[in-house]
C-alpha cells in the first residue's frame, strides 16, 4: 500500500510514530508543507487549496492509494472536498477525540487545546454538539496560537513554551480538568510539559492509534496484505528541523525538499 500523508509540518509526525507500531508492507510519502504553516491561522479557502494542490502531488509522483490528514486544522477544512474529489481514494482525517474524553473523564471536566482554525471549525462545532448531550461535561476550549511555531522550532521544552502553556493550562488546572483532548497532531510533541504544568494525573487524547486502526481496516478490505517493511520518505515544502524529526522517529528517515506547483 501507498501511503501519502500529509500536515503544515512535524505534528503528522505524531500519527506516523503511531502507525509504526502496526502498519506493515507500505510505503509512506510524508509531506510537510513547510512553506505555508502553520495552517491555523490561515483562512479555510487557503487550507483547503494547500491540500488539494498537495493530494493531487502525491496522486501524480506517487499513485497513492490512501491518503491520511494528519492535521486537524486541514481536515476540518478539506475532508470533505478531498472526499468528493478522490472517491476512489482512502481518505482518514484526524479530528480531536472529544469521545474518547468524554468517555475516560471522572471530574466531568474536559480541556480541548486546538489552533485556532479548528476551534472556529463547523466540523468541531458539530462534533461537540453532538457529543454533549451524552454526558454532563464541561468542556474548556483554548486555542493555542504560535505553540505550532515553538515547536516547529525545537523549543519543546524551552521556558517561553512552559509560559504559554502556563497560561493557557491555568483555568483547566483551577477547575480539575482530569482529561486534555490534543486537538492537533504538534501538541503531543509537548505532552510531557502540559503534565508537568497541570501538576495531576491526566489522560492526553490523540489519535494516532486509532488511525493505524482505520487504515488497515479499509486497506485490508481493499486488498493490503499486512506484512514486510515499512519505508518513510518525508518531504518539507521548505525549511524542516531535521533535529526533530529524528527526535520523533528515531530510526532513519530520508529527508528530501520538494515544490508543489500550483
Ligand atoms: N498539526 C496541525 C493540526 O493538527 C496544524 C497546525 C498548524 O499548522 O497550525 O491542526
């Protein structure tokens, strides 16, 4: 199977890491749209042109035959366009795992960190509206801009990102917030400084397993044969911390820097 995915930068990454762990026999063409991020502050017309112009790339140089949105931001801008358009593809997006949340909470207290594009999304609106009802949930929503920018950066434990998440985590902390839904695929990059700043146990949401989950289902009803080697080409737009990149994955990843034309 071929595998194209695709986020503004390292945050897919996050999904990649999970997909390790159970994808076999594929080939993954990662692309970092170095060039535009970060997506969250962008207007959902631009998001949605980067990642037509990015799936039609991966379609065109690598006959993919699924395709993941490892971005929350462009999902809810995109999916249902690139749906429409690749009817024949398979298309998972990646959306905050307020369910799950909304499961796993015992103070009934919920904190939802997002860039702010997701936030302001119908899709999240929809996704919330939907789920409320089925529990007694307080939800704390906090959009989080220029944390994509830190850690795009490097600065995953750096003083200036401990401020900002010192700021944003306060309220969740004052008012036992027990489950954090990270909202878009950079964050988990920061985990480990959003347990520290909330100073309790806490469950951190993504949903890089469940993912792996869905693509082998539908890769599988669509042939894919679970087994042999996993190959990881990633391709920046511009300008990518290679540092961080190995930070992620670990084991060898080839590197290369691409245009895609519009
Ligand atoms: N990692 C992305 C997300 O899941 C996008 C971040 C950005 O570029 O603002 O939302």
């Amino acid at each position: 199977m071929k595998i194209g995915i695709f986020d503004s930068g390292l945050g897919g990454l996050t999904v990649v890491q999970a997909m390790i762990k159970s994808v076999k026999g594929a080939e993954i063409f990662y692309i970092a749209d170095t060039k535009n991020a970060p997506y969250g502050e962008k207007t959902p017309e631009q998001i949605l042109q980067y990642s037509l112009d990015i799936t039609q790339y991966l379609i065109d140089l690598h006959q993919i035959d699924a395709l993941i949105v490892a971005c929350n931001t462009a999902t809810s801008a995109a999916i249902q366009h690139l749906r429409i358009c690749y009817p024949s593809l398979i298309v998972i997006g990646t959306e905050p795992g307020i369910k799950p949340a909304i499961e796993l909470t015992t103070t009934g207290k919920v904190g939802v960190l997002a860039t702010p594009a997701t936030l302001k999304g119908d899709k999240y609106q929809q996704l919330t509206d939907s789920l409320s009802s089925q529990k007694d949930v307080v939800l704390f929503e906090q959009a989080c801009p220029g944390l994509v920018e830190q850690i795009e950066k490097g600065e995953i434990h750096s003083h200036s990102t401990k401020m900002m998440l010192e700021m944003w985590l306060a309220p969740m902390r004052e008012n036992s917030v027990d489950t954090i839904v990270l909202g878009c695929t950079h964050y988990p990059l920061v985990g480990e400084v959003i347990e520290k700043v909330m100073q309790r146990d806490l469950n951190l949401i993504h949903t890089g397993e469940a993912i792996a989950k869905r693509l082998l289902t539908l890769g599988q009803e669509k042939g894919h044969v679970n087994h042999g080697d996993l190959k990881i080409t990633l391709y920046s737009t511009d300008a990518i911390n290679k540092k961080i990149v190995s930070y992620i994955l670990e084991e060898h990843t080839e590197v290369k820097q691409i245009a895609i034309q519009k």
